[in-house]
C-alpha cells in the first residue's frame, strides 16, 4: 500500500501504470483486431472471442490492483445476489467519473459476463482504446444534437440501426451491455445547464436502452440498475484516485426482472414512449435518492 506517499509522488507514479497497462492490453487487442480484419470469417472470430476477453479481464484485474496498491479503499458492494456470469443483462447506471468505466469493469469480472460499453464514435480515434474496443465488438454510438438533425434530417435514426446491429452480435454469447444512461460524464455546469429537477444527477435518455430491449429484449435475464457512488470524493473523482486519495466506492444494484413490460415500439407507440419515459424518470429520481443518502451520512 503506497496511499502514504505525497501525490505529487503518487499520481504521475499511478497514472504511468494505468498507461501501461492500457498499452499492453490495447496492443495485444489490436492484433486481435488485425485478425478480424483481414480474415473476415465468423470461425476466426470465435476462435479468438475468449482469448480477447480474457485480454480485457485481465486489463480490469490490472486496473484494480493499481487502484488498491495507490488507495486505501473501502469497497461497498449491496444487491449483487444470484448474479450469473452464464446470462444476458442490461446494465444502466449514472456516469460521474471516467473512473466509472474501472470500477464496473473490475465489478463484471467478477459477477456477470463479458461487457459491452456503448462509447462515443470519437473514441475510435484514442490510441490503443479505439481499436481494442472495436475488436471487442463494442458499439460506437454518433450522438447529434437536435439542431444539428433538423439541418441533416437523412441521419435521424442513424444511432437506433447502430443499436440494433450491435445487439444482434450479441445474442449467441453471454453478454453485459452497458450503457451510461445520461450519455455524458456529470459535471455542475452540464448540470446546470440542464436545469432538471435532479440534485446529483444529469437527465436520462431513454431512445438507447428502448432500442435495446426491443432488440434483444427476449434474451435478457434481468436489467442492473446500478448507482455509482464515491461519497468521501466530491471533487474530481479520477484526480483524487490517481493521487492516492480515494476512500470509499459504492456499487449499489437493483435487479429488475419484469422485462417484457418495458418493451415495445419506441418510435411509433405514442403511449408507449411516455410511459417509458415515467419509468425512466421514476428509476432516475430514485437513484438520486440513494446517492443524496450515501453523501448526507
């Protein structure tokens, strides 16, 4: 345990690790990523699917040693009962830091199987990420803004056959698909500027988790609704783990099983959208009850 160290000492020390083991994984990813390339065959591709999971695994086990060998953290884990690496889930959950992305990785590898991010289309552009990720079958969502669509109508609904495609190559394996529900990391001036009636989160957007229940809606097991906390750490989150400064992580689960009421026609059911967007709205306000809860104790 190295949390005694002075940051100055500490973050470029940890921030060193993590890069390493981003290069290490994303290299040896990307010549999974070269294979898939230039031998286009679905036998190919399974040959090497358990190879580059074990690859990404093995890169979120690293993360969590790096985490623990810099921080003194207390890890708080509540409604991970009867979890199943051997089933399909939806993973939903509030976006605070980049250290999200750690923290559920590291929670999927040992409870549920193989995850799936919806990442932003830019990320294809990171070194070493946007190769691994795409050779790990991982959706790339373009995210317009609704001026720019009426300018461009012809790519309205260019993310729902995105969604679609992507869920269809997950339906013969076990798979986790996450998605950060509010699209975007929450900051208090994105809060601000959405002026909602939520105290510690950004609003939802149903269109992605609607599109991928109406496509693979049959095959999931259950949907985790999960609520990420760091209740000691109130600044920037990532900073302070880099820094030896992160205390407590709180991964807190809802399991829901009525899924076949949550499905329906996104587009065309006037009734159905708004009713999707109560449950949405409901999930949400609740979920900014349990962290108000977390950081008022």
């Amino acid at each position: 345990m190295l949390s005694g160290l002075p940051a100055f000492i500490l973050m470029p020390l940890s921030f060193t690790l993590f890069c390493l083991n981003l290069a290490m994984a994303g290299s040896s990813l990307m010549l999974g990523g070269l294979l898939k390339l230039i031998l286009p065959f679905k036998v190919i591709h399974r040959a090497i699917y358990r190879p580059m999971h074990f690859i990404y695994r093995f890169w979120a086990f690293n993360n969590f040693l790096i985490m623990s060998l810099f921080n003194k953290i207390e890890w708080k884990v509540t409604g991970n009962d009867n979890l199943s690496k051997d089933a399909w889930y939806l993973l939903i959950a509030n976006h605070q830091s980049w250290l999200d992305i750690f923290v559920l990785s590291n929670f999927a590898r040992t409870h549920i199987p193989e995850p799936k991010y919806f990442l932003k289309d830019s990320l294809k552009k990171v070194p070493f990420i946007g190769m691994g990720c795409w050779a790990l079958d991982m959706p790339f969502m373009k995210r317009y803004s609704k001026s720019f669509l009426k300018k461009h109508p012809h790519l309205i609904g260019t993310d729902i056959e995105t969604t679609k495609r992507s869920c269809k190559k997950f339906q013969n394996t076990p798979t986790t698909i996450i998605n950060f529900v509010e699209g975007t990391r929450f900051t208090p001036e994105k809060h601000q500027a959405q002026n909602n009636s939520f105290q510690h989160l950004l609003s939802p957007k149903a269109g992605g988790i609607a599109f991928t229940l109406a496509t693979m809606g049959e095959q999931f097991d259950k949907i985790l609704n999960i609520t990420l906390v760091y209740p000691q750490n109130k600044g920037h989150i990532m900073k302070d783990m880099l820094k030896g400064q992160l205390k407590e992580v709180v991964i807190d689960i809802e399991q829901i099983d009525n899924i076949e009421q949550l499905r329906g026609n996104y587009i065309d059911d006037i009734q159905y959208k708004k009713t999707f967007h109560q449950w949405l709205t409901q999930l949400w306000q609740n979920k900014d009850t349990i962290i108000n809860n977390y950081l008022t104790k």
